[in-house]
C-alpha cells in the first residue's frame, strides 16, 4: 500500500484511500486482500492496524483502521452508536425525478442456490435511512452525493436501485456491471473522540470518475488511482455502501 494512499495518521488511527477492486477480506479464492498490505501499513509500530469496518471490494475511499486494540474498541464504538458521519459519491445509471431527500427503506437479507445472497426491502428487517442529493448529470446519467444515517449492508446500493430508481453504475448485484468497474466512493469519513481532535479522511475522486464525465464535483478534484481494478467481483462482501 503505498504511502499516497494514506489519507489520516496518528498513534490510534488510520484512514487509507481503499482502491477499488481490493476486499477487505481474504476471498476465498485465495487472491490479494487488504491483509496482504497490512505489514506496509504499521509505521513504527508492532502491531497490524485493523479494519474497523467494511467496504465491498468495488467500492473505493476511505477505510479506517485501529492502530491498537484500546482504540480499536473506542472507535467500534463510535460507529455503532452512530456518531460516525460518511459521505458517499455515486454516479448512477439514470437520473432521480427529484433533486434531493431522504430514502427510508428497511433492508433484510435474502438468499438463494442459484443468486448467492442480497439485501432486499423488508417491513421486518432493520431500519435503513440515507439523505442523498443531486450535484450533477450527464447523458442520463447523474454525480450523487449519499449520506447514511445508518450502516446497513449495502444501504446505498439497495437504496439507490430501490428508493431512486437508478442503480450505481457497474454494481453487479442490484444493476449492471460497466467497463469503468462500480461507481460507488466512500469520499469523507469523520470519527468523532472525546477529549481530542476528529479522525477525518477525504478521498479524492478516482480516475474513473472523470472518465465517466464526472471528475469536477465541486471541491473534490479527480485523481489517477492506477491501483483501482477495472473488474468488479459479482460476489458482495459486507458493507454499508
């Protein structure tokens, strides 16, 4: 993993910019994860990081990792108390009728032989809110800015398909796979600490953004990820992107 990448560092916590293409996860067919970069990613220290949460191997941006196991506990924490605040750019393949709201679809999981597994709509399953906003278009196609209120498995995936009508480009499970791989960036993650200051990261957009005509949303600059893979793995890992 290479030094660029590494967008927040200090004696508790690291944010890195996750390439698209890359699990977090070892895959079960034995090819490279996160794992295989962690020795990379211990700057003077003797332990691993550790992931403190997920992102799908086509998802880019930012994924925070504890650097020890008291840290790693707190920031857990904050996440499931809901004080971690995420960013979201998609570029989905349609445009939403609206401009912006809020998408309020409970999710379950369903899964079958001839599928594998995806979340789906369930009045029974658990809560799922996300505010999203419209910054651009382009030959029917639109730059969204999603913000979960919560972190459910494939929230903006599901909800993107479901609640907008308009899947994420490239998603292999909930719309269609693309040449440019899946459209989904985490682009700002805020972990709140008591007594010291915010963790924060900023993942600048990848190449394939600019490439899909949506490199110049507003205060967010497109930059070459070469690391990013061009291939989307059709088995979703967990998630809340």
């Amino acid at each position: 993993m290479h030094g660029e990448r590494v967008l927040f560092l200090d004696g508790e916590a690291l944010i890195i910019d996750k390439p698209a293409g890359l699990p977090v996860d070892p895959p079960r067919d034995g090819s490279l994860s996160l794992e295989n970069h962690l020795e990379s990613l211990k700057f003077g220290f003797q332990r691993w990081p550790m992931p403190v949460h997920r992102l799908d191997r086509d998802t880019s941006g930012c994924l925070l990792l504890s650097r020890n196991p008291k840290a790693h506990a707190r920031l857990q924490q904050a996440f499931e108390q809901g004080l971690v605040s995420k960013r979201y750019l998609a570029v989905l393949d349609g445009v939403p009728a609206e401009e912006t709201g809020t998408i309020d679809i409970p999710l379950g999981k369903i899964s079958s032989a001839e599928e594998g597994w995806r979340m789906v709509e369930d009045a029974k399953g658990k809560a799922a809110r996300t505010g999203w906003r419209v910054l651009a278009t382009r030959d029917g196609r639109s730059l969204v800015e999603f913000i979960p209120q919560t972190g459910r498995t494939h929230q903006i995936r599901v909800h993107a398909a479901l609640g907008l009508g308009a899947a994420v480009v490239g998603d292999p499970v909930y719309g269609q796979k693309d040449r440019l791989g899946m459209m989904l960036h985490a682009q700002r993650l805020v972990v709140p600490r008591p007594g010291k200051a915010d963790v924060v990261g900023i993942a600048p957009l990848p190449e394939r953004f600019a490439t899909a005509g949506f490199g110049e949303e507003p205060g967010v600059e497109a930059t070459p990820s070469p690391q990013d893979a061009s291939a989307p793995d059709p088995r979703p890992e967990p998630d809340n992107g």
